[in-house]
C-alpha cells in the first residue's frame, strides 16, 4: 500500500464489514496464535463480553464479519475490547469447539490485504477515511495531546456518517493509525470525531506482534 487512494481501490481490500451496521480491518500478527485479526470499534458488537467469561463461546459471535457488500457470515471471538476506549479486537473463534467456523474465519481472513501499523508524524497528518459509498475521503489527523494522546479527526470531505464507525484510519503510506469512531445510525453529518489511536489502545502482546510483523515487511 502506498497509492493515492483516491485513484486505487487497493487499500479497500483490508476493510471488512462488521455486523449489518459496522466495519472493521484486518492487521497480522505474524507469529502470535492468533494470525490475522480484526481490529473494529467496541460498539460495533452486538454486544460486550462479560469481563471474565468462563466460557469461550460467551464472548464468540455467530455471523459477525462480511466482505464488505456481502451479508455477514463469518464467526468471531473477542479477543480484546475496551469500551472507553471504543476498540475491539476479534480473531478466529475455538478451533476445537467450533471447528468448521474457526476453519472459515481463516479461509476468509487469508483472502483479505492486512494494514500495516503506523504512526503520525509530529502530532498532526493528513489521512484518510472509507466513505460510504466507498471512495477514499481526505482529512486531517491529530494527537490530542503528546505520547499516547488519541487521535481527533477534522475537515473528512464528505463528512463522518454512520455506518463508517470501526474503519481504519489511513495515512498516506497505506498504513492504519486508528479506527473510526462513530455511533452508527447517526443522521449527523460530522466533520470532526475523536477516535482510539492503535498505538495506545491495543493491548502490548498484540501491538508488539504488529510491531514485529510490521518491521518484517510484510502486511500492505
């Protein structure tokens, strides 16, 4: 990845539908178990898992992902969420309870282009987000703030709208930087949103796999 997006549709082959209403992207882990994950907004689950679940099943979700367009059909566990933040990750569900869903999520995961990890220079950058309708829109990008500040998004061209919420964020070297943050089923035509900052929110095992993974080269 490291095309205008406005010119190539390459950077949509890592975005995923979550649920009817929601979206997410994928990012590799690279050796870590848990392979391919997808990285989406906290709200954009049908619900939040209980803290300590005893069972796996209890934080595993029947026909969640999708490719975008396409109805969801594909199971996924939680592997991490924090609802202040407004960030979930989801990997595949057990491979020993749940077999053949387990074996579906990595047959489609592996169809998808993982996001690279990245990070923005000096505080501010310009980015970009998938609009609705499918065209990659231009922004800008800040930190609130110094070290681990999240991200504030402003002055998107078309607006931040409901059904965008659990995208990436993406900068101009095609690497992700953050996840959209929205409550989808706003009428609202925002231009500015405050949003979870990978490099902050995702838990330390899984960002320092990304991490990993990322100085590999390989991913987008």
């Amino acid at each position: 990845m490291g095309a205008d997006p406005r010119s190539s549709d390459q950077w949509t082959h890592g975005v995923v539908r979550v649920t009817t209403e929601g979206r997410g992207f994928v990012m590799d882990t690279g050796e870590l178990r848990a392979g391919r994950v997808v990285i989406t907004a906290a709200h954009c689950l049908p619900h939040i898992p209980m803290e300590f679940p005893i069972e796996d099943e209890e934080r595993t979700y029947s026909n969640l992902l999708g490719s975008l367009g396409d109805d969801p059909t594909v199971w996924a566990q939680c592997l991490f969420v924090d609802p202040v933040a407004d960030l979930a990750v989801l990997g595949s569900p057990d491979d020993q309870v749940l077999s053949s869903q387990s074996t579906e999520f990595y047959s489609w995961v592996e169809g998808l282009v993982p996001f690279r990890l990245g990070a923005i220079r000096d505080n501010r950058d310009t980015c970009w987000l998938l609009s609705l309708d499918g065209t990659w829109c231009q922004g800008s990008v800040r930190a609130m703030g110094h070290g681990y500040a999240p991200l504030w998004i402003s002055g998107v061209e078309a607006g931040i709208l409901g059904g965008m919420s659990g995208g990436p964020i993406v900068i101009a070297d095609g690497s992700a930087i953050g996840v959209v943050t929205l409550a989808f089923g706003s009428s609202d035509f925002m231009m500015d949103a405050r949003c979870p900052r990978l490099t902050h929110d995702l838990p330390g095992l899984l960002l320092r796999a990304i991490t990993t993974e990322r100085r590999r080269g390989s991913g987008t």
